[in-house]
C-alpha cells in the first residue's frame, strides 16, 4: 500500500470513528444520563474514595495513593484493550467518552487494593491477592453482569483471576516503594 493511500485510509476511518462516537453518545445521552444505573456508576465512582480518605493513616497515603494511580493506569488500559477487542462492554458508563468503567478501573480496583494493602499490613500480600482475585473475578464481575452493567462476550471469569492477582501484586509491590527518599537525599532537601 502506498503511503499517500494509508493516510487516506486513515481519514476515512478516523472520521468512521467520530461518527460511531456521535451515535454513542447521543444514545448514552437519550438512554443512559440520569437512569438509576448512572447515578450508581457516579457514586461507584465517589463515594469509595471519599470512604477511603476518611477511614485511612494520614502517614500512608502518599504512598498508597502512588499504588493506586499505578492500578489505575494498568486496569483502564487492560480494560480499554478488552473493549476494543471486543472480549466485553459496559451498558451504563458514567461518561460516553471513555470505553473502560470509571467506577471499576479509576475507584473500585484501586481502593480495595490499597484498603488491603494498609488492612493487616503484616498478612500475606500472596493471600490478599488470591482474596482480592477471587472475589473481583468471581463476585464483583459477576454482580456487575447481573445488573447489566458489564456484558461478557468473549471473555470467560476465570481469565480475569490471574489479571487481578497481578494487579494486587503490582500494587503491594508499589506500596513498599521508597519513591522518594532518594531524591531528598541528593537534592539537600
């Protein structure tokens, strides 16, 4: 293929792209925007931290919070890449916009990590993950798909256990990171 016809190609598609957002989101606006389940997904969304702020060690938050942005940015990405794939999708997204769920990827996944990570900080991180992986996997997932807030289509449950006992791992591991320290020491500060 020639260079000039990729670029054509490619605009074509891109606005393929725009089109089909425009359609989802006028049907996320006629259909989804202030049902039941949005409000749901909203206060998924908040309420978690604002719990987590109130009940946490002010001393452990800077670096629970560093683990958390962490598990942020690799679930939404892992879910971005399931919904592009086509594997799964969400029936009620807090914003259109995005293809991941805001509540499971940027608040629920995070918090209970951290929320395990500062609970009996001395328990078995490899025990919490099997915890967290177990219920994520087989509960929190299959709760979300009874109320048609997540829909699995080429995706089975138990892929997503060692997904989210990496997650878990990657987090605690993260949680111990001495991130800072090193750049008080060289900067005089």
């Amino acid at each position: 293929m020639l260079q000039s016809n990729y670029f054509q190609n490619n605009i074509e598609l891109n606005e393929s792209v725009v089109e089909t957002q425009q359609l989802k989101t006028s049907l996320w606006l006629d259909s989804v925007l202030f049902t039941p389940q949005w409000w749901i997904g909203l206060c998924l969304s908040i309420l978690p931290w604002i719990i987590w702020f109130l009940v946490s060690q002010k001393d452990s938050r800077n670096r629970l919070l560093y683990s958390g942005f962490i598990i942020i940015i690799i679930a939404s990405f892992l879910d971005f890449l399931g919904v592009q794939f086509g594997l799964w999708l969400y029936n009620y997204e807090v914003f259109p916009w995005m293809p991941a769920y805001l509540p499971w990827d940027s608040t629920l996944v995070p918090v209970i990590v951290i929320s395990l990570i500062e609970y009996k900080p001395h328990f078995s991180p490899l025990l919490k993950a099997l915890i967290f992986a177990f219920l994520s996997s087989f509960v929190g997932g299959n709760i979300f798909e009874y109320f048609d807030f997540y829909k699995r289509i080429h995706w089975e449950t138990y892929y997503s256990f060692p997904i989210y006992f990496f997650i878990f791992l990657i987090g605690y591991w993260t949680s111990l990171r001495d991130n800072y320290a090193h750049f008080k020491i060289h900067s005089g500060v």
